[in-house]
C-alpha cells in the first residue's frame, strides 16, 4: 500500500532510500565504479555527473572533467582532516567555495550556481550518522517540528526504538560488529518501512522514525515487519529492539512527543525482559 510522503519545506521527500548513484560510494574504489557507469551510459558523463552532484548542466565535458577530478582531490584532503569519508557532493560544494577567481574564471568559465535544494541536501549528507548514514536527533527533530507545524490536519506518529543485546554485542563481538548490526537495522528498514518515512539515528543504539497518515494498526504492523526481518538477519547475534509508538495530539509540540514514545519504548523494553525472564 502506498502512502502519501513526508515532505519538507521545499516539497522534496524525506526519503528513507536516496535514489542517488553515489549515496553508498566511500571509496576512490567505489567512486570510480559509478563514473565507469555514466561513462558507459553517456557521451559525456563528466557533465551528466556535474549535473548530478551540483546541479550545473550549461558546461563543457572538458571543463565538468577538470573541476571533478579537483573535487576527488579535495575530498581525499577533506576525510583525511576530518578522520572520516566526506560525501562526495559535500566536497564538490565545499570546492566551490573554494573555487580561484582568476582571468578565465571572471571570463571565461560559467558560473556555477546551487539550487538550495541541493544546499540542504548537502547539509543533509553532511551531519549525517557515520556509521548508518541516518539522519542524526537535530535533524530528525527538525522534521518533526516542521511536520506538527504544518500538517495539522495529518497525523503524526513517533516510534522510539532501542536495540537489545546490542551491548553484548560489542562487548563479546567488538565494535566494528556492533556497527554490522546497526547497519543491517537501516537494511531491515528498507524492506518494511514506508519510502516517505523518516529514520534517524538518536543516540548510541536508539532510533527514532517518523510516520505521517497511519493508524495505531498500521504503525504497529510496519514495526512487526521491521522486528521480524531485523531478528532474521542477526539471529545468530539475539539482537532484537524494543520500541514505543505515541501519536501527536493538539498543540502538542516534538519534545512532548518523541518523550511519550520513549517512554513507551521503556515500557515494553521492561515487559518482554519480563517474558524472556520468566520464559
């Protein structure tokens, strides 16, 4: 079943899933396999993957292939001060600024101009998770925000997750197992959430979605789907989640809410501990 998406304030989608050929490209590796993609596709893939990246489409392939060849360049130096993989598109924009003003700049070369859609989405890619790619709290809570400001006439509805045997995970495991399991709830996402849904990361091993336009039924029929295909994956782990679901009420505002979930994420946190226990 279909369901209408969230958007923001620029009518874009709030997508769990980009459909975006470089979101999973972290490597000089990987990078180069998606340009070895336009290339077979297009007769001049330096341009289409400007467009891509940028938004900028009124230039040569020679001059798109030169400023993107300085991009992969700036990238490198940008992971290397920061101690993690940069976006890609974080980095061509962040060239941009850095772009030389030079004779063939001021007359030559054309302008290069970013839709703030873009901006936002580097923003997007910029502060997100590193370890799942998820959105991180302050945004999540700016969505909210933005959600119960303007669909009132909508429902809203918080699902507040926290994974279970996740510290014996690392602690048995390590961490870099620890961050598979975190990587395969996003996975498990994929097959059971809404594209319109939002997910984020909130804490350590605490998550959050957002879910616009569904019943209590729906909701907790997406979360089962969830459970049930994360437990399938990690089963030889025991990993599992607890999670908590509130739906928004008059006035009410995102702090109130994402609290009332978390409560009830502790709540039945505490009973199926109960149930393992007396099981």
């Amino acid at each position: 079943m279909q369901y209408p998406q969230a958007t923001n304030d620029s009518g874009q989608a709030w997508q769990l899933i980009h459909d975006d050929p470089f979101d999973g490209a972290t490597s000089d590796e990987q990078i180069a396999s998606v340009v070895a993609g336009f290339s077979a596709r297009s007769a001049e893939p330096y341009t289409d993957i400007l467009g891509r990246l940028v938004g900028v489409e009124d230039t040569s392939e020679h001059e798109a292939q030169v400023f993107f060849e300085r991009v992969l360049e700036h990238r490198r130096e940008l992971s290397e001060a920061l101690g993690r993989a940069v976006h890609l598109r974080v980095a061509a924009l962040d060239a941009l600024t850095l772009r030389p003003v030079t004779r063939r700049t001021r007359h030559d070369s054309h302008p290069i101009i970013v839709t703030p859609s873009l901006l936002e989405r580097a923003f997007e890619e910029a502060t997100a998770d590193g370890v799942t790619g998820l959105p991180q709290r302050a945004q999540f809570m700016s969505v909210l925000r933005h959600e119960l400001r303007q669909r009132k006439r909508r429902n809203v509805c918080i699902a507040y997750l926290d994974l279970d045997r996740f510290k014996a995970v690392n602690d048995q495991y390590g961490h870099a197992r620890g961050d598979a399991v975190l990587r395969t709830l996003v996975q498990s996402a994929r097959g059971s959430l809404r594209e319109g849904d939002v997910l984020a990361r909130v804490g350590g091993d605490e998550f959050a979605i957002l879910l616009v336009d569904v019943s209590e039924a729906e909701a907790e029929a997406a979360l089962r789907r969830f459970r049930e295909r994360f437990e399938s994956l990690t089963a030889p782990l025991g990993t599992s989640f607890s999670a908590g679901v509130a739906f928004s009420t008059d006035g009410e505002d995102a702090e109130s809410l994402v609290t009332r979930a978390d409560h009830a994420m502790y709540r039945q946190k505490r009973s199926r501990a109960a149930a393992t226990a007396s099981g």
